[in-house]
C-alpha cells in the first residue's frame, strides 16, 4: 500500500517530456501524462506492438509473454511495461503519433556554435565639418578600432543603405561581415537571423534560426512547388531541357516558394525576413541546381554529371530570393549527379562525420543515397530505388498524408491497420505498403519470388491483372472500392528493396566487409523515420541485424543545414566530406547486377 | 637650286603623322602634306596665331617679328617656320583642328601591362562514364594543372553557362579570372576586351580596349544623358532628393547610356559585348555614385562626403550592365564630396603620380580640382568655379560645339575670332570667353575690378543691363542678334578664375610654397585643353610662369581609366594616391577669403 504512494519521474527522449507517476503506472499512461503522444492502435491491449519505446536506463517490470517479439529487438511495449523506479525512455520515431513526429523532424546533436556571419555592434564617428571621412571609411575605421577587425569590402547593397541608416540611427549598428565582406547592417535592437532550407524533390523544410543564441525560432514545411513540373527528378529535368525558358521557371517557383516559406516564419515569430542575413540550402544535385539556376540537362543523361560539385556561396539576390539584401546563401557541395549536398547535410546532420564504428547511412527516396563509413574511408552511392516507397506505382499508393495506411499487421486471419491521424483509410503510403509486403510474405500469402498464392487467404481475390490481397474491403470505409495490394505493388517492394539492398552490398564489397560487421545503420528522411525496421529486414532490404544498431534520425539533412548555418566547423566538415568521398558508381559497376538478382528474392 | 630638291621628315606629336618635304617648306605647309591638320584662323599670313607648334629637335629657321611674341614662350608659329634638316613638332591641343582634337583626346603615356584580368587557354578533360566529375572541378583541376592556378570562386553565370559552353566547344575554352574569381569563358578564338569610361557631368567618354595587346580598338564620345535631370551636379543631387525613384532613375539613364555607348563601339569594331570582361569607370564623387547607385543626399549638403571611399570592384550586373555577364567592374576610389575618382584617374592618366617636380594639376569645370604634389605630399582641394567656362550663366555662352567661338584676337580696331569646325558663328563657348575677357582687359577696355570703359572702344554699347561689347554684329552672321561680351559676362569670368586661382594660391600655402615654385602646371579636360595659357595667365586664373611648365593634357582622367584597365600598378597607385592626399576643404580655410577677393581682380 505505501509502496504504491511512491511516484518517480519518467523522462521521454527525444522529446524532451517528464512526468511524475506513482510506481506501477504503465508507460503508456505515463506517456500521456507527459504529453508525449504515443501511438497504441489496440488501446493498450498489447496486440498492435505500436507502442514501442526502448528503454535508455531505470527500473520497470519484466516483460511479459505478448511482447516477446519486440524484446528480441531490444525493446518493451509502453502499454505493457510499468515504472518501477525513475526511467529513461527513448520513443522511436515510428511509436510517435503524427503531430509528435512534426515536432520533432529531426534529432539534434551538439556543435560547436560560431556562425560563419560575424556580427559587431558598432558606433561610428559622426559627421563633422572637420572630419570628411566617407561613411564607408567611418564603417571600417570603427571596426578596426573596436573591434580589430579589417573588412575586404562592403557589399554595394550595404554601401547604399549606410548614409541613410548611419543618419537615421545616429551612427550606431549592427554590423554582420561574412568572410571579410559587411553583408547586412542591423539595428541595435534586432537580432540577426539565419534561414536552413532542405529542399526535397517532393517537400521542402525550412528552419528560422536566431544566429546569437543558435535557437531555432520556427520550422516550416511545403510542398515543392516545382512538382506541377514533374513529380520526380527525371520528369523535372526532361521539362528543363525542353526549353532554357522551362529551366528558369523551375527556378522562379522554387525561389517563390522560398520567399513564402520565410514569409510565414517572419509572420509567426514577428521577425523580417530582411533580418536574414545567411541562408543555407540542401538538396539533392539536381534540387540544388535548379535552386541556383545551373543547367541540369548533363544531369539528364550519362555519365550524369553535376555542373558544380564544390560548395557555393551566392549573394541571395542572385538568386532572386528576399532577405536581408547583401545576405550570403550557402550551398553545400555535390559528390555527384545522384548524390547531392543533401546526403553530405544528412552525414553531418546525423554527426556520421567522425564516427569510428562501422556504418551505414541511407536517405530513401525515388533516388535513394547511401554512405558506408568504415576504417577511416568514406564510401558512396546512389541507387534508382524509385517512387513505389512515396506510393507512386502502387495500385492504391499515396503519399503520407492523413487517410494513408501507414502500418499494416496480419494475423490470425485478422487484417489491423493504422492510419495518419487515424482517418478514414484513403490509400497506403510506403511504410504501409512496405508493411503489407512483410506481413503477406511472414503468414505465407507472398512466395519468396514475389507471387502470390492465390489459396493461402480468404482475401486473396483474382482478377483480370493478376491476384489481389484486399486489405481494406469497400463496405469499411467511405470512399467507393477496395483497397488492395497487387502482385505488381509486391514486384514494385521489390525492385525498390533490391536496388537499396545491392548499394549497400556493393560499399561493403568496396570496402571488403561483411554485412554483420555493420555497426551502425543510420536511416534518414520521412520514408526512413517512419519505416518499421523489422518489416525492412524481413522483406531484405537491410541486412538482419540486432535491432539497437539501427537509428531513424527523422530530416538529417535539413539538421545539417542548420548545423552548417551555425557552425563554421560543420561547413569545413562537408567540404572534407565532398573532398574524401569515394562515389561508387552503380551502373557500372561489375558486382552491382548480381547483387541485385540476388536481393530481389524476399527471404 | 640643288639644296632646294633636299627632302626633310618631319615628324608631328603626339599626332604621330609625318611627311617628307622639300627644304624650305613652311611646317604649316608640312602640316597638310602630313595630314596633321592645324588652325590658320588667317590662312598663314602670321597674324593670327593660332599655329603655334613647339620644336621638339631638329633644324628650322630663324624667328620672324610676327613670332616676338610666342617665341618667349618656347614656341613658333607653324606658316613662318620653315624646314631647315629633319624636325620633330609637338601640336599642342589648341593648334590642333577639331577632328584632329577628336582623334588625340588625350597623351597615353608608357605604362606596365599588367591587367587585373587573366586569361588562361584551358583544355578539360572530357566527361566519360570513368570520369565523373563536376564540370566545376574538371575546369578547376584543368587550371590547376596547365597553370598552376588555384582559383577561389567561380561566378555564379559562369558556372551556369560552363556545362553548356564545355560540351559544345569540345572542353577547350579561354577562362577569364579576376582576383580569384572565374568571370568569363570565351570561345578561343575571342579577343577578351576592356572597356574604359570617363563620366563626366556633361560629356561621357569610353573606351573600348583589346586586353591581349592592350591596343585601343575604339572610343566614343557622347552627352551625358543625365543632363535631362539636371544641368550641373548640384541640379542632379536636388532632383534625387526629391524621390528615391528618381535616383534610380539617374543611374538607369547613365547605365542605359553606357550599354548604348558598348553597342555602338562594338559594332563600329565587329566585337561583341559579351567579350568585355572588365570596366573601369571614373567620374566625379556624384557621378561615382550615381552610376553606383549609391545615395547622394549627403553629397548635397554639408560637410558633403562620400558614401565610399575606397575603391569598388562590383559585378556588372549589380550596376544593370550589360558586359559578359561575370564582368568586374571597378571604380576608383573617391577623395571627397568634391574630389573624385576622376581626379586619381587624371593624376595617374598625367603621369603625375611619382613626379619629382613640384607640379599643380588642374581639371577644370563647374567644380574645379586642384592638387599639388610636392615634397613628397599630396593635397587637394575642390572650388566651385561654377559653369561660366561651359558656357553656361554667360549672355551669348555656348558649349564647345560647332559654331562656338573659341578663339578670339582683338587688334588696332579689327576683331578676329574662330568658332569650331569653322560654323557660322552661334556663341562663345569657354576658350572664347576666356579670351575675350583677356583680349578687352589687354587693349584696355575692362579695367582691373571688370568694369567696362564704355569709350574705350568703338564696338561698346550701353543697354538697360550695363555695357556691352559687340563680338559679332547681327550683320556678319546668319542667326538674328549680336554677339556681345557683357559687364556681367566679364564678373562670371572674374569669379571662376579667381577660385581656381585661390585654390592654387590655398594648397601652396599649406606647402610653403610661392607661385613661382611650380616647376609644372597640368591641365586636363576639355575646356582646359583647349583654352589659351596665354589667356588664362592674363587674366590671372594661373600664376605667370614660364610657358614651357605648363601641359595641356586632354582628357587624362579618360587615359587614367585605361592604364588602370591594363595595368595592375596603376590601380596600387591610385589605392595609394587616395591613402596619401590631404584634403583641403576651401570652404572652412581660414585664408581662403582673403585670397578669392585678391585673385577676384584682372591684373
């Protein structure tokens, strides 16, 4: 009975929630105590295993016999587990519900905090009859004797404004200078501010960032207004090459929409966007070329070469795009034609950059990049991995948007599903699908070719293009039909899993290691957070390893943005990130078409 | 009779034509064979003296009576000299007819070729499946490689045009850097050129220059097209203080009138102005900053200064420019509100930078600037001469147009004057004024303080608005109404010359020095070029020194444009010359009004 009085404190990572619960209380309540949204499909009733969580240190109860599955991947199901002492809890991605997740895009990792803009509070002398000095010369004659400080130059939208500002704040600013150039002059009372931008070929995530205290002021995310062009890369670059004009509205619609998106950060946090006075921008080669404006058509065809590889730093005029007016934006380098700043932004993101295990990182997309990390070599690749993860090509496929199945299990004959703000089911987005793939494949319904068995179910139906797994019947939900899985959505699974499987095989051939030598496999991008690790194993598409050397780091790459808009360290890491690299070159590669026959068998 | 048919060379400067003619020929008469055309107001009768030529070398015939007179000043007329042996003749500026003036703007002096640009021929290697880097790296490793350079950044329209330009000129291109920077790839068999502009307020000079041989291809001259707004400075300021718009709507006129003067030099020499990889432009403190873009409100009103300073390097196309689309365009530095580039640029375009004579510059205008180098220092100073010498705020005043009168000779009753390119005569433009006032005051018809003896001369009338002298009658010529030289024409004079003066007087006050230590007096621009020494001396607007230290230079602030476009020491100079002048500011020196009112009278 007094045992039961006492309560400790259960903290909630990445989220950063505590609450304070009496000893026996389930973490699942706990978690909603706490504010840290936990999905738990069943309710509680440790049959949906949507709740799982890992826990870091503390004492709870000892497992009990319906989470067997999810112990053996290192983990407890919150719902079952009880606090019996003060406990660390890390939620995985996958466990958080989808209002959770936005929250929390990505994990943060510590750096070392000093922005490439440099900002000086300055007072200068003011006009006198007897001191004719030019105001540009006053700038960095109070520079040089407050601060030490020797500018190269003065950008000539600075020198515009500075008569005019000097007068009217009676010679007192705030001076920001990037790399020996004063970019910007503020007033005292205004904080400078730095944009990070992931521009993704589908979504685009954009992060305001105070550059004196490193806080992040507001995140933001889009659509890419590019995609009315062309929903994937090659689609984008054919309308490019079409004609120069096409080239430089790709251009236009991805800087406007830029300009909106810092738009509604100034809105929110009561800041102007021509406080902005650094912004740097990730994306994949071809997202970065056309951001910049760069040709794109020798990305269109072999051997796929980027027009830049090195990083760029760019008057944001020059690119069209409103902020302060002399404000720098920084783009991160290539590798290559298919492996983008955004995949270097996720290493540094990630903090892959000095790690000494092991490891594997991926960003799964249409066009899926991967680096092997190993003895002090740094190794990558690009594979054709395809839309059907984004749920193009899938027969009922969609995007993750509210209504998508995002997590399927089958059991018993019992078809349970789970989906994006538990909305009616409108489709199935690619950790759904990838889901379906597994379960179908783990209760017999899917051969290891691919095929189906039209007998092994009572769901299974046959049709004029082949046999069909129903897993939403039209009677359960609003919309008119069924939703299904095809033969052809499994051989979609496949070839998507495959290609990803044959990349990493082919950096660990490179690098002659074996796949139970990865230590480490750091998952990146909306597809890889909210993937489920064991259905991406048991279809193949990664190597069957303990579970904890797995990690699903949310938007790495728009971390990484911020990262190198904070930190001079990062920025000189991605240039030695670019310059080490080894891209390995799939297409051409003599393991590569062996490699990838061998991993389209589901296992 | 045998010595007759012995032929002599002889060899006119800085026109650089010559002839052979027969022993005894006048050097008019050479002149003519040579086609160095001078003035003969009186057809060679000796009377008129407007041949005057100086003898470099060479034998020639003993001075005539007619001559007594420029003999003391180191010259001869041109119809009364005769060849003797091979002679070598400097023209000055005001012998010279006006195309032949057109043709020599200014005295280019030897100069070490040097450009801020380099040009590099460069091979890449070719993209290939088992070569897949960036064209950005392939350019870099070329440089580095055939060239042990190592460039910093390549401008953002280079990187965007290298794909396209690499693959269609089969990976060989001349790649064009400034100070680190990729400006420009031209196809290898392109000239990369220069362009050199001198802004004047009223007139605007440019020149287009092969930066391979550093040959000037071709100039051109026009109005400056800002006068729409604005006659002088002070107009053009008031007009930008009124609206901002209005101030970029100065700088579109100026620029758009440069991209007109590119088009016709480019066309007039078969080049294309996208070869231009650099510009220098040079212009007063106003035009500086008008063309910029930068504020002049502060120019406007005291202690009048500068916005910038130092020198500025800024991309054409921050100025709307339309050169090769990464061209450098530099801009002297400026002094002060009323020093500008364009005086560095006369200083270093004279020569005068390194000079150990103790030299006074002068470029003359509605704002006069004056230095004086001596004894290792540098001083200048600005004086409101006001427009008199443009023609502007003179009863018959004209600019230096066909028509004007620009050369006037008043003797025994008979008045003789010359207009340009020998029209019927219209106004008087500067030189004519100059004249006149020195011509009247010589037979005595003005007295020292500008008052005119309305009985001292036949041709003097009395109106409602004082005396006036009738230069041409209504008769002699075709448009309606006398020519006249007013009491109030003479005090405009009067002013003008006694600033200049003063400020001459002012900056060898502040040296220690007395008139008669100038060693040599340079006089730029166009009214200074072509006005008479004689003239000015007489009036008092120049001290009375030996002729021979004075030069009239042309348009040195033009020629100081072009050697900062060739050579790299010239720009260090000009860096220099603005570290090292002090700046006097007449309008706060304590001697200053004494001396205006002493140089106010006509000695």
């Amino acid at each position: 009975m007094a045992n039961e009085a006492v309560e400790y404190t259960v903290d909630f990572q990445p989220l950063g929630r505590r609450a304070r619960v009496p000893a026996g209380t389930t973490l699942l309540e706990a978690a909603r105590q706490a504010g840290a949204g936990l999905n738990a499909v069943c309710g509680g009733g440790g049959t949906c295993r949507t709740c799982r969580v890992r826990i870091i240190e503390g004492s709870v109860s000892e497992p009990v016999e319906v989470e067997a599955r999810v112990v053996t991947q290192g983990l407890r199901l919150a719902c079952q587990t009880r606090v019996l002492g003060p406990v660390r809890v890390d939620v995985p991605h996958s466990s958080m519900t989808a209002p959770q997740r936005a929250q929390v895009e990505g994990m943060e990792r510590p750096i070392e905090f000093a922005p490439s803009v440099h900002v000086y509070d300055v007072k200068m002398d003011p006009a006198h009859l007897h001191d004719l000095r030019a105001d540009s010369l006053r700038l960095r004659d109070a520079l040089r004797e407050q601060y030490q400080v020797e500018v190269d130059s003065i950008d000539i939208t600075v020198a515009r404004e500075l008569p005019i500002v000097a007068r009217r704040d009676g010679w007192r600013s705030q001076v920001v200078t990037h790399d020996g150039d004063v970019i910007a002059l503020l007033r005292s009372d205004v904080r400078p501010l730095g944009l990070a931008v992931d521009i993704g070929t589908t979504k685009v995530a954009a992060y305001l960032v105070d550059l004196i205290s490193g806080d992040t002021l507001g995140a933001t995310g889009t659509m890419n207004p590019q995609i009315a062009y062309g929903e994937d890369v090659m689609a984008r670059i054919s309308y490019a090459m079409q004609d120069a004009a096409n080239g430089r509205k790709l251009q236009e619609v991805i800087v406007a929409g830029l300009d909106e998106m810092v738009s509604t950060l100034c809105q929110k946090t009561d800041r102007s966007p021509a406080d902005i006075v650094e912004a740097v921008l990730v994306g994949n080669t071809c997202m970065h070329h056309m951001v910049v404006g760069l040709p794109v058509s020798q990305l269109g065809m072999a051997p796929y070469l980027a027009a830049v590889g090195e990083a760029i730093d760019i008057k944001a005029r020059d690119l069209g795009l409103h902020l302060a007016p002399g404000a720098n934006v920084h783009l991160l380098p290539n590798i290559a034609g298919f492996v983008g700043a955004d995949h270097i932004s996720m290493i540094i993101g990630a903090g892959l950059f000095d790690t000494q295990e092991v490891t594997v990182g991926l960003d799964i997309g249409t066009n899926t990049e991967i680096c092997l990390i190993a003895n002090g070599r740094l190794l990558s690749c690009s594979c054709a991995s395809g839309p059907a993860f984004e749920g193009a090509h899938i027969h009922d496929g969609m995007r993750a948007a509210p209504g998508a199945i995002e997590w399927i299990r089958l059991s018993d004959g019992k078809v349970e599903y789970q989906t994006i703000d538990n909305a009616p089911p409108v489709g199935i987005c690619g950790s759904g699908i990838l889901d379906g793939v597994a379960e179908l494949r783990r209760i017999g319904v899917i051969r290891p070719n691919g095929s189906m068995d039209v007998k092994s179910h009572e769901r299974i139906r046959l049709t004029d293009e082949g046999p069909q797994f129903v897993l939403v019947p039209a009677g359960e939900r609003e919309a008119p039909g069924d939703v299904v899985i095809t033969r052809k959505d499994v051989n979609e699974i496949q070839l998507a899993k495959a290609a990803i499987r044959a990349g990493v095989e082919v950096l660990l051939a490179e690098a002659g290691l074996e796949d139970q030598q990865i230590e480490r496999i750091v998952v990146a991008g909306a597809f890889g957070t909210y993937l489920d690790i064991d259905s991406a194993v048991s279809v193949g598409m990664f190597p069957d390893l303990p579970r904890e050397r797995f990690s699903q780091v949310g938007n790495a790459a728009g971390i990484g943005a911020k990262n190198v808009l904070l930190s001079r360290r990062c920025r000189q890491r991605a240039a030695e990130i670019a310059q080490r690299m080894e891209y390995i070159e799939l297409t051409t590669h003599p393991d590569f078409v062996s490699l990838y026959s061998d991993a389209l068998i589901l296992p």
